[in-house]
C-alpha cells in the first residue's frame, strides 16, 4: 500500500459533499438516526443511566450541549458521553453486520453535541456528518479479518465519531489526519465488560465519543499527531486487530458504497447474535402453531463469532446485560412472549424461572464458517413433546439490508421506545420528531431535534 491509510480516511470526510450522497444513502442515514433517538429514549430509563449522568455532572460545569430527555446542560464532551451509553445500553441500536460495529453509538452522540455547541448546523450538513462517521466507523471494521478481539463498535466508533465531528468543526484534510491520531491515543474497548455483563461495555462507547470531540479539538489547535495510527508498528490493525486486515478491499468502496445503506435495524432490545433464534422462533410458532409449553428443546445453531459472545450459559439471577447476550436467555424469552422487548428484561423478568427452565433447553452449537466477522447462517430446530420438529435455516436475519424491518415496523419501534421513556413523553412530540427527521435537509439547525427530545 502506497498511500498512508489515514490520508483517505481524511480525503473521504472533509470532501464528501451532500450533493455526493445518493437518495438511498439520505433516507438510511435518516431511518438510523431517527432509531437511534428512540432507542436512546429507552435507554435513559436504563439501569445505571442516571448513575452514569450524575457522574458526568461532576466532571466540569458547562451548558454546552443538552443531554437526551432529561434536559441537563453540561460540556459537550460530557453529554455526547451520557447520550452515548443512553443509546447503546439496551443493546437495541442499529449495527453493520459485515463490520461488526454499532456506528450510531457513538457517531451520533458526538455529533449532535458538537452541533449545539456550535449552532446553526443545518440538516443537510449534518447528515453529511453522519454519513461519513458512519463510512469511517465501518470501513475499519470491514477490513479486519481475524476474530474480533476488542469492543470493535467502540474502538473502530471512535474514528467515525472523530471524523464526523470534525466535519461539523469545519477542518480540512490536515486538521482530520491530526484529529484522527489524537483520538488513537484515546480509544477504549475490552470485551470483558461484554463478557460479564457488565454496563460498562455501553459506557466505552460513551467513552470514545468524548475522546472524538477531545480529538477534534486538539488538531484545532494545531497539534500535531501521529500519522502511522492504522498500520504503524504500534498502530490500530497491529495491535488492536492482531495484524489481521485487508485494508485494500475496503478502502476503494469510499465515496462508491455508501455504508449507512448496509445497517442493520435491530428489532429486538438483545446482542445482534441472538437475533437469529428469536427470528427463527417467531417464524416457527406463527408457521406452526405451538407454544412455549409444548417445546421439549431448541438446538440454534451458529458461526463461531455468535457462539463465542452469545453462547454463554443462563444464570439464574443475570444482570440485564448479561441476560441480553446470552442466547438461551433471549429464545427462552421469545418462546414465551412471542418476540422480545425492553419490558422483558425487567427485574421480574430476570428471575422469572419460567423462562429460566426453558432456557436450560436451549443448546447454541458453533459450525465453522471461514469468515470470522459472519453472523449467518443461523439455524434453529425446536423440537416439541411428543417428537415432532420443525427447524428454519436463516441467511439474512430480520433488519438486515436484505430481510429489512419495513417502515411501519420501524416508526413501530420509535414509538414504543418514545414510551419506555423515565417519564411519559408527549404521543404529540414524538411525531413531532418523525416529521422532522423525515425533512431533515430543510431543517437550519440540527438543535430542534435535540430540543424536541426534551420536550
């Protein structure tokens, strides 16, 4: 490779204009940031996230930028940090399958607290910034080949996240290069938060939209950065990837193929892994006709990816991000209800032995797949009392680019996530925020959306 991987980074943000985004680019980069907002509504009632604002509150005084549905005003860096695990907490927001990354998560928070602390950034602008952040974020993730290793939505988040906000800061190539090594030294994501349940996993990403505003800042000022950050002998794909990459595959889809398109919605509040054998367990009761008492066993059969982060054993007493990634968890939870949502991961639900007896049931089995970042196939067999089976086989799981969620199941999730809300939110405003996502271009400051949030 001839040309330092940074410097296209670099080219693709400060040159991509909103006239270069196709149509198809606009209406994704509105239906994930509009999910994203809702998602974010929910996950302000989750555990730990008034902890988590109280917590900011103390790290400095400042009326920057707004934190989602509470109102609060703090430093930028600091509310796009709680905003950030606002979204990610539920384990409900959007994701890139082939990347293996949440984008929204962290690209999002720390745009829109950049923008109010800026003023007057209009919607096309901001789309823009989006779109890039999300390019960027994905790009990273597409071109690491090995197993995943770190928390790659936050690591690979904290370049989009960065990339976006200098955008939106107005620097030129050589401000975004240096912003881009500023934030390498910032970056945070282990899996052991992943692996225990713990909700710090959430607050990484919180964490690396701060250090994507934080970088920003820095090459503002003229500070000069490394430049080798990606593939230097200490850089991100050596260390952070094992030195597993193909970075010549994924950078020439920069500016042609526009990643925001390729999100996946996540129609259910779990780790994207288990979405197989909820989709194929709805599928098979609507098909079919049975119900959770009639279920002898479910053997879900999955890549090494999957079975590796969501194979875990039920616990009987499991924190509710430990819950959301362990597969016999979320099917036995599936069998019962007929889908999964927030409410499900109450604390009532959480020792419900009902559902724990069954997940007992539930076997995750991994089938070797060459490629370490695959999700699919996922194939799910429920056999019932008496002997009789019925199994379905998945390529594409419910809210992929090719199985998609539909519009009216989309506004569908907006809305209930607007009532899962820590204080009721007006049916009115909600549909308010629809509508102006929906004509987000027109609109000449971004702010509105975070001011009808709080409304």
């Amino acid at each position: 490779m001839t040309e330092n991987p940074l410097d296209a980074l670099a080219r693709h943000a400060a040159r991509t204009s909103f006239a270069d985004l196709p149509a198809e680019a606009v209406r994704a980069a509105k239906t994930f940031l509009l999910d994203s907002l809702g998602v974010a509504v929910a996950g302000s009632a989750a555990p730990w996230a008034r902890q988590v604002l109280a917590g900011a509150d103390r790290w400095g005084a400042g009326e920057e930028s707004t934190v989602w549905v509470g109102g609060e005003k703090l430093p930028a860096v600091s509310a796009a940090l709680v905003n950030a695990y606002f979204t990610h907490c539920l384990e409900f927001d959007c994701v890139h399958e082939g990347a293996v990354v949440h984008p929204m998560a962290t690209v999002l928070p720390a745009s829109l607290a950049a923008a109010e602390r800026r003023g007057g950034v209009g919607g096309a602008e901001f789309l823009v910034a989006l779109v890039v952040g999300v390019d960027i974020a994905t790009t990273l993730g597409r071109a690491a080949t090995g197993p995943i290793r770190f928390f790659r939505p936050a690591t690979a988040g904290a370049f989009g996240a960065t990339a976006a906000v200098c955008r939106l800061a107005g620097l030129d190539e050589e401000g975004l290069r240096n912003a881009l090594g500023h934030v390498y030294g910032q970056i945070s994501g282990t899996l052991q938060p992943h692996a225990e349940g713990s909700p710090l996993l959430a607050m990484q990403m919180g964490f690396n939209a701060r250090a994507a505003l934080c970088a920003a800042e820095l090459a503002r000022q003229g500070i000069p950065a490394p430049r080798d950050v990606l593939i230097g002998p200490y850089g991100y794909f050596p260390l952070f990837e094992a030195g597993q990459y193909d970075l010549m595959e994924a950078l020439p889809r920069l500016g042609t193929e526009w990643q925001v398109t390729q999100l996946s919605h996540k129609p259910f509040p779990s780790g994207r892994l288990t979405h197989g054998a909820v989709d194929g367990i709805v599928q098979l009761m609507a098909r079919h006709g049975f119900a959770a008492d009639d279920v002898e066993a479910v053997t879900v059969r999955v890549p090494p990816l999957a079975w590796r982060l969501v194979g875990r054993p039920d616990v009987p007493d499991p924190a509710p991000s430990y819950a959301r990634l362990c597969l016999p968890f979320v099917a036995a939870t599936a069998l019962i209800h007929g889908t999964v949502d927030v409410p499900h991961f109450a604390p009532r639900q959480l020792t419900d032995a009902r559902v724990h007896e069954l997940a007992g049931r539930v076997e995750v089995l991994a089938v070797p797949h060459a490629d370490e970042r695959a999700i699919t196939p996922q194939h799910v067999t429920v056999r019932l009392r008496g002997g009789r089976s019925h199994e379905i086989e998945l390529e594409h799981i419910l809210g992929h680019p090719q199985a998609p969620l539909g519009l009216a199941r989309h506004l569908d999730k907006f809305r209930r996530c607007w009532g899962y809300g820590p204080r009721p939110l007006d049916r009115g405003v909600g549909e308010a925020l629809i509508e102006r996502v929906e004509r987000l271009e027109e609109i000449a400051d971004v702010a509105e959306l975070v001011t009808l949030m709080c409304a």
